[in-house]
C-alpha cells in the first residue's frame, strides 16, 4: 500500500490523504488508485486488488471522450476481477488551478461481503412449510401469539393500535381455535391483546350471542 512521503510527486502529497482516508474507511474491501492522466500511468495506490503498482499503465483511455455533462465523477460502474469478483467503481477527475485534469482517482469496491451476507439474508427469508400443527394443537399459548401475530400483519396494525373490530376479530378465531376452553386461557389472552379480562369476557359474550352486531 502506497504512503505519502515517499514520492516526490506533488500531486500524491495533494489528494494522497484523502486516497489514504477512503481505503481506512473501507478496510480491505476497497482499493484506491490515483492515476495520471498525461502519462496514462498509476501514480500510487492503496489496498491493490491486483499486481498492479505505481508506474504500471493505467489503460484509461482519453478524458476528451467522457461525456462532459458528468461534472468530473463517473460511477457507480461494475467492474470484473479474474478471480470472478464484482467490484463497484466510480472514478472522479482531479483538476488543477487553472481547471485541467491533474488526476484521476479510482475507488473499487470488493462487492463480495455484500453478495455473501445478502445470500445468508436470502436464505433466512426464504419461503417455509405449513407448521406441522400435531405438534402445537396442545400449545394454547403458542395458539394465542400465532393467531395474535397473524392478524397484526395482516392489518399492519400493533396490538396496541388495535380497533374494537380488530379485537372482535382476534377473540372470534381464538374462540374458533377453542383456546378458552382453557381454564386460564382469558387472562393470558387480555395481556396479550392489552385489554382488562372484564373487556376480553364482554367481547366474548357479544361474539357468541345469536345474531350479534358490531
């Protein structure tokens, strides 16, 4: 990795801190190359990805033919290694005083910790089975979280902001699911749902009386 000081280059004392700050920041994942465009030459560069080093061709091509309209910084572009790596890039032109290209500084991002923990994300995320009710139907309490849980995505509403009709809802299916036919069931049930026991009882009883209305 290149260090300021040990060039006599004007140009890498200029923007080398700044190079030197941006490959700190992104640790191992990032190289930062600072190139000369008269020569077509890496002037420095830090983190390198390659074997490429100070002196080596740059293979930039000609600046005249970027699109002007840019304002000095191209990117984010995608780039190949030969070990099969993505890298993002963006490259920024460097001017001087009098507004002419005194560098270009290259920063290419390693994008493969990103695809590995977006692959572990997938993975987690990935689509699940029926649960195997067998296994939960003596579980009441795991009943009440399951029946709770499903009705707060699919309002997007928290239990907290529930309606009268949401609660209405929720004790229909948890009553369906014959989850107060537990003994203790009721109290469990109004912590759950943040209501008093005498409101889950007045819920029930309209639920189950013949022809109720909301």
């Amino acid at each position: 990795m290149g260090e300021v000081g040990k060039v006599s280059d004007s140009r890498i004392s200029v923007w080398g801190p700044v190079c030197q700050a941006v490959a700190s920041l992104l640790g191992p994942y990032a190289e930062v190359v600072l190139h000369d465009p008269d020569t077509d030459r890496v002037l420095e560069i830090w983190n390198p990805m390659t074997t490429r080093k100070p002196g080596d061709p740059s293979m930039l091509g000609e600046l005249d033919a970027l699109d002007p309209s840019a304002r000095d910084v191209y990117g984010p572009y995608e780039k190949l290694l030969m070990d099969g790596r993505r890298l993002s890039s963006v490259s920024a032109i460097l001017r001087d005083s009098q507004g002419q290209p005194s560098a270009v500084l290259c920063v290419n991002l390693d994008r493969t910790p990103l695809e590995q923990a977006a692959a572990v994300l997938s993975a987690f995320g990935a689509p699940t089975v029926q649960r195997p009710e067998p296994l939960f139907e003596q579980d009441w309490t795991e009943r009440i979280q399951h029946i709770i849980g499903s009705h707060v995505r699919e309002t997007g509403r928290p239990v907290e902001r529930m309606t009268r009709q949401d609660r209405l809802t929720v004790l229909g299916r948890l009553d369906e699911a014959r989850v107060f036919a537990v003994r203790r069931a009721a109290p469990v049930v109004a912590g759950a749902l943040r209501v008093s026991r005498s409101t889950v009882y007045g819920l029930l009883a309209e639920l189950r009386t013949p022809n109720a209305k909301d």
